[in-house]
C-alpha cells in the first residue's frame, strides 16, 4: 500500500482526502486528519498602509474573532493589527502553511500589492 505524502499525494496522481486505518494510535489519526483540513492564508492591518500581519489557520472566523479581542498575546495584540484586508482558501492547510511561509519572505511593499490587487481601498473583509 502507497502512502500519501505530506501534500495528500498518493504517487499516481490522486488526492488523498480521509484516511481511517482501524487500531491506529490516536496522534497519528489527528495527524492524518489534520492533512484534509482548509487552510487560509491572510493578511491583516492596522489601518491602510499601517502595520501588517500575516497567518494561517484552518478556521478564519474564529481567528479573527481572537485577533479583533485581543485573545492571543504576540505581535498582533501589541501592534493592534486586526482588520482582515486579503485572504487565500485551500483545500489542504499544509498548502496555507506552505503558501504563509512564502508571503512572510515578501518584501513590505509586494505585501501590499497583494492586498491592492483585490482591494484596493483596504476595507475590511467578511471572510463568508
């Protein structure tokens, strides 16, 4: 039997979606689940042309609700950085995570052109 690699590629082409293999120890069972989750990859400001903050995260509501409330200690909190001005869906969070690390490499200014391509006037996004 072929496994699937990080990517939820099984070699020939095809997507691996769910996995279930009876009596496997529960870690590896979250871990395999964790490759079918969404991710989304964002970008949040403080106000136009302020202060920039990019994630991910398998649930974008809930993380904006904690960035808007201050609930998670850490760059965003100090900076006030919470109004969602660009985001990116895909069907594998490993894909977001990939996607994120790329984006942090971006220099200031191609961060913002990645926002003004689909919004210009910076206004804040409702994820749904």
């Amino acid at each position: 039997m072929d496994y699937p690699d990080k990517r939820g590629n099984d070699g020939r082409g095809f997507e691996v979606k769910f996995i279930v293999i009876v009596g496997l120890v529960p870690a590896i069972q979250l871990w395999c689940n964790q490759l079918v989750k969404k991710g989304y990859v964002y970008l949040l400001a403080s106000r136009k042309y302020g202060t920039l903050y990019v994630g991910v995260t398998s649930d974008l509501q809930r993380r904006l609700h904690e960035h808007e409330n201050g609930l998670t200690p850490g760059f965003s909190s100090r900076h006030k950085v919470s109004i969602l001005v660009w985001y990116e869906e895909y069907d594998l969070i490993t894909d977001a995570i990939a996607r994120e690390k790329q984006i942090k490499k971006y220099k200031r200014q191609w961060k913002i052109n990645l926002i003004e391509a689909g919004n210009p006037d910076w206004k804040p996004l409702l994820p749904y």
